[in-house]
C-alpha cells in the first residue's frame, strides 16, 4: 500500500525530488558591525550566517536525531520569508540533503485539482501525515505560504490558496515530539497573509535580508576567484 502511494504521488507530483544540497553550499558571511550596533541600542539586521546558523539549529539538527528530536523543544514548522533570489527553496532542498528526507509539496498550485472537496482534503491530509510517519524524517513544503492566509483572493487565482487555512493548524496541534515531520513554507510578500495565522500556523519566522557587504564581498569573491 506504501508502495502504491509513494508511486502516485511522484506521478501527481506530490511527493518530489530535489537536488541535493548542502547547508554549507548557501554562502554568506557574518555580520562584523552587530556587536558595535547593539552597543548604540541599534538592533542589527541579520546576515546570511545568521539564516545559515538558524535554519540548521531548527530544520537539521532536531530532525537528524529521534532522541534529539525528543528531548529538545519540539518545533513543528518554520517559513522562510526574503525577496526574489535570497535562497528560500534552496535552504528547503538543504534542510532535505542533510537530513536524507522525504519531500512533499502541499503548494496551492500542485493540488489545485487533486483530491477534490473537504473529504478528499481530510484524507490527503490524513495520507501526509501517515506516509510521512512511516517515512520520517519527512518535510512538508508549501510555497508562497502567506497565500493561505491571505486576505483577499485575487480573481485571476484558481489555485484555491485558502484551502489549507483551517486544516494545517489543527495537523500541527496533532504532532508529538515522536514524529520527525516538519512543515517548512516560503513566503516572499508575508504581509499579504494574516498576520495572526501565520504567527499561529509557523512556530519560527526566518527574515532573509538582502545580502550585507560582507556577504556581497564574499560572494564577489567566489565568483572572481582571481580577485
């Protein structure tokens, strides 16, 4: 039976593969000028290393371990938030590479269409969470996250993106520490959401700024290695 729906999922797109990645592979460099803001009552921006760092302290590292998983406070989903090309579904493939996980996509575009109404809704739901069980660890991706929450629906959208706003809290409530699973969304315009849903919705919110000095030297660098 695991067999069957593992195999229509990957012909529905559902479960997906992704290219491997390593955490270390999403460069940025660590923000010299904090300390000397915080000493002004400046509260800095983070750098690319402080996403670096947070994303590995509450996506790899507790998923990596069932006793980890256990013992160190349970976080049961995170949304990556940043403008265009800040890395958002690159961190996602990380978090998978290092962690040897299992992808599903619960985007509102890739199941506009699949399991139709609220009983088929229950029951994909229901299916994710026991593949993903007997899967684990499992990730579940779902892009432009603030969409499920959103306030108004644009007209020219069909995808349904409120679909998942009142079912995605209640899974989450179900969860125990017991079970490596980890919602992970991306959002590029956050304030389009609720702000309430989504702060209830995702236990963590990761700000990815756009790349500091340091960060631009670095990268700079490593694209003109002559330099």
């Amino acid at each position: 039976v695991l067999k069957a729906y593992t195999k229509n999922w990957l012909k529905e797109g559902i479960l997906v593969q992704y290219p491997k990645v390593k955490i270390s592979e999403y460069m940025g460099e660590y923000s010299y000028l904090g300390t000397t803001l915080r000493q002004a009552n400046i509260e800095p921006m983070p750098s690319l290393s402080d996403v670096r760092r947070v994303v590995t302290e509450y996506g790899v590292l507790p998923m990596g371990s069932q006793t980890v998983h256990e013992t160190a406070p349970h976080v049961k989903s995170i949304m990556i938030a940043g403008p265009h090309g800040t890395g958002k579904r690159m961190l996602v493939n990380a978090i998978c590479s290092e962690l040897g996980a299992n992808l599903m996509d619960l985007t509102a575009e890739n199941i506009c269409g699949k399991y139709p109404g609220k009983a088929g809704l229950t029951m994909l739901l229901h299916l994710v969470m026991k593949v993903g069980k007997l899967l684990q660890p499992t990730v579940v991706y779902i892009g432009n996250a603030e969409k499920t929450f959103i306030k108004k629906v644009p007209k020219n959208d069909m995808s349904d993106p409120k679909r998942l706003k009142k079912e995605l809290p209640k899974i989450m409530k179900k969860m125990s520490a017991e079970d490596r699973i980890l919602f992970v969304g991306t959002s590029l315009t956050p304030w389009d959401g609720d702000v309430k849903g989504l702060c209830q919705c995702y236990q963590k919110i990761i700000l990815i700024p756009r790349p500091d000095y340091a960060s631009r030297y670095l990268l700079f660098k490593l694209l003109q290695p002559t330099v």
